[in-house]
C-alpha cells in the first residue's frame, strides 16, 4: 500500500481570521467582567484586611496588658495603645484602598449592638490618626482580658458591628456590604456576615 502525502500542511487564512475574530470577541466580553470582579476583590479584601487588624489589636491589649483602641474613618483604621489613662501611643494607621473619585471601600458605621439593627445612612468621617479624646461611636477599646468594650464603659464587654461599603459596586451586588461582628466578651471576630446597606 502506498501513501501520498501532502506537502502544503496547516491552516489555510480563512481558518486563522475566524479564530482571531472569536479570541476578540471573547476578549472584549471578558473585560467588564475582569472590572467588576477586580472592584468585588478591593471591597473583600479590605474587609478581611479590617478583620485581621481587630484580631490584631486584640491579642497586642493580651500580650501587652493595656487597653488598645481601635478608631474607624471612612478610609483608615488606626490603633492606639492606651498607656497611662489619658495618654495614647500610635501603634499603627492602615489606610484602605485608593479611591476611584469620590467612591471608595469605606467603613460607614461601627457601633456598639445587638445582632439585628442595621446602621443608619451615616458615614464615619474621613480625618484619622487622631488620639481618642473623648467617647466616641467608633471607638472600639479592647481590654488586658480580650474582651471589646466601649470608651465610656470599660469594665462592661460590648457586642460590636463594623458595617464597610463597597461604593464600587451597586447595592445589590453581593459583594457590596459587608458587617465585621466582635463579641463584646470573647472578643471573638468573625467577617463573613453580608448586609443590604444604601
């Protein structure tokens, strides 16, 4: 038997621009979606970003038998150690992720609850790194024992929310609102809690 082979082998031009036309295509659908999913990973991250500093803060009042706040801004989280009463030392200030304009993943609300109230449309205020001076709605104190209280009450362990938006994304997006739960007497933190915010 005798076999005839061809010697002009391969893809003929018509069969290249076809697949070219379709990996276009393919190209420009994915992108939106590379988009919104890039603006779901910013809010995710930051959220566990804050989680993680709350636990932080926690054990750092455990290892170091002092009262540690943390104060929340739009943007920023920023820790102090309390040494003696009424004297703060900066321990860190974490800023969250750059802004696309005027919108951003920012904390909207902290504040001492119970597991069901949602917050209001109040915003935290952008300034940071700034001592507590006073009692404040978004200053979390964490005590030698772990435990999370509030800045007038110290002695009194309080449930808390952190409520973060993500401003990126449309309010029905599941990605767009996350809440941030510490138990007020274990300090216990856990952020994989979902809310509808505005």
């Amino acid at each position: 038997m005798v076999t005839v082979r061809k010697s002009d082998a391969g893809f003929t031009l018509t069969e290249l621009m076809v697949v070219v036309v379709i990996l276009s295509l393919l190209a420009a659908l994915s992108t939106p979606l590379f988009s919104r999913d890039n603006a779901a990973r910013k809010g995710r991250d930051w959220t566990k970003m804050v989680a993680q500093l709350l636990q932080r803060a926690r054990f750092q009042a455990m290892g170091d038998r002092a009262n540690i706040h943390v104060v929340f801004s739009r943007t920023q989280v920023d820790i102090f150690r309390e040494d003696p009463p009424g004297t703060y030392t900066v321990l860190s200030s974490t800023q969250g992720p750059v802004a696309a304009g005027d919108k951003t993943v920012a904390i909207w609300d902290a504040k001492v609850t119970n597991l069901t109230s949602l917050p209001g449309n109040q915003i935290l205020p952008t300034a940071g790194n700034a001592p507590p001076t006073g009692p404040g709605t978004n200053d979390i104190v964490f005590t030698s024992l772990g435990s999370a209280t509030t800045f007038n009450d110290r002695t009194t362990p309080a449930n808390w929310r952190v409520f973060l938006r993500n401003e990126l994304l449309p309010s029905i997006h599941p990605d767009a609102s996350f809440v941030i739960n510490i138990g007020g007497l274990t300090g216990f933190i856990s952020s994989n809690d979902k809310v509808t915010l505005p």
